[in-house]
C-alpha cells in the first residue's frame, strides 16, 4: 500500500442510525477483538500478525496522536479505516482510498452446502489464494477473527470469504475471492449470502466495505440486499521519525 491516493471530500453518513459502525475498528478493538488488541493510551490497533487496522478516538487530539506515535513507533505505519479526520502534518500519508461501507438491508441469506468451514491448516492455501486475487489484507493469524468459509473443487481451494470486524451488534464480511479460473460462476455470491446467514444467525447484523472505485463489486453487493450506508476513507499513514 504504497500508491498516494487523494480524495479531499469529509464523508458523511447516507444511511441513518448504526451509529457504532461510524468507527468499527475502535468498537472492535474495545468490545469483542479486545483479545487482539494492542494500546497505547487512547491508540489502538490488532495484532500485527492478526490484521493491519489500527483505531483512534472519534476526534482525536493531539495527545491521541502522539499515543499513536508510541504505538508503532518512529516511521511505523497506521491503517485507519472508516476515517473522517486528517493527520497532523508531522504525519505522511501514503494511502488515501474512498471507500464504501456497506449494510445488510434484506439480504436473501441462506446456508451453502458446498461451503465449508476453513481452519489454521488452510491458512496456507488461503494465503495463495489471497496472493492471486487482491481482496484485502489478509495476515497468518487473520483467520483468528471470525468463521472463514471456503469453496473446494477437486480438492483444490477455488473460492473463500469470512469474518473480520468483529463489533458489538455487527460482523464484517471481508476477504471473499475466487480463483481466476473459476469466476462468473456465482462462488462469492454464494458465500456471501452463506456468511451473512451465519452472522444473522449469530444475532448480528452483516456489514462490507468496499473500494468506492470496484463499482462491479458494489453492483454485486447491492443486488444480493446491501445498501450503501456512508462513503468513507481509508488510510494509512506513517508516524513521524
């Protein structure tokens, strides 16, 4: 994540209420993924090995920042997603991404037979996977965070999808890719409508992100019951040395 991205707008929320998803890695980070976390004063973020997202307070001050600082360390990188707020100037940007944040809103969810749970003994065929088709950050110990569904053909790992953000009341579905040989076929649609049958089943209510810019992507999510809740951005920023 090294490409300069700008995008000047200040995103404001389009769907109302949810207010917790306004900063779900804070809510994550603080609520059920506190076993992840790792703090410095009002900083936080996961686990590097777990997942890269890192989170502030809504506003944060000065000495917000500087905890920040603390935590990575001098030239240590942040990825905040979700955010509303620039960074000092001390602080350089190296990724600035619009986004999309995503919401349930009647999703047609229903179990897949042909999915199966995937466990740490996938996690290096999940990796490749992951290698080859670009969904979204995916670590060693991601699959840590949530139920991750894979789809086998042949024995061969083709197609996978999961839980990321884990927040009170919600469950991010995250990482979901098909092997190239094996799209237009409907697998991530598939273990989408699987997973959100999952967390609904959970009590939760099933939420994505999305790069503003995969407009197929969101066309896709949109036909199978989500509903644009709030542009949003994506950074990552470098502390200070």
């Amino acid at each position: 994540m090294t490409d300069r991205i700008t995008d000047e707008r200040v995103p404001e929320p389009e769907f109302p209420g949810h207010a917790v998803l306004d900063n779900p890695a804070l809510a994550a980070l603080t609520g059920p993924h506190a076993p992840f976390a790792q703090r410095h004063g009002a900083a936080l973020r996961y686990h590097p090995d777990v997942c890269p997202m890192a989170a502030l307070p809504d506003s944060p001050t000065a000495r917000d920042w500087s905890d920040a600082a603390e935590l990575v360390g001098p030239g240590g990188s942040l990825f905040l997603p979700v955010v509303t707020n620039r960074p000092p100037a001390e602080w350089d940007t190296t990724m600035d991404l619009p986004g999309v944040q995503m919401i349930d809103a009647g999703v047609d969810a229903r179990p897949d037979d042909e999915a199966v749970p995937l466990t740490a003994a996938d996690v290096p065929e999940m990796t490749d996977l992951v290698e080859r088709t670009r969904p979204g950050p995916f670590r060693p110990r991601t699959i840590e965070m949530g139920t991750y569904l894979g789809i086998r053909r042949n024995g061969r790992l083709i197609a996978m999808g999961g839980e990321r953000l884990g927040l009170p009341g919600y469950t991010e579905i995250s990482a979901v890719c098909t092997d190239p040989d094996f799209r237009g076929h409907g697998l991530a649609s598939r273990l989408v409508l699987d997973l959100a049958h999952r967390i609904r089943s959970s009590g939760d209510t099933p939420i994505l992100h999305a790069d503003a810019r995969n407009v197929g992507a969101i066309r896709l999510y949109e036909q199978l019951g989500f509903i644009v809740r709030r542009e949003v951005l994506f950074q990552v920023i470098t502390a200070p040395h």
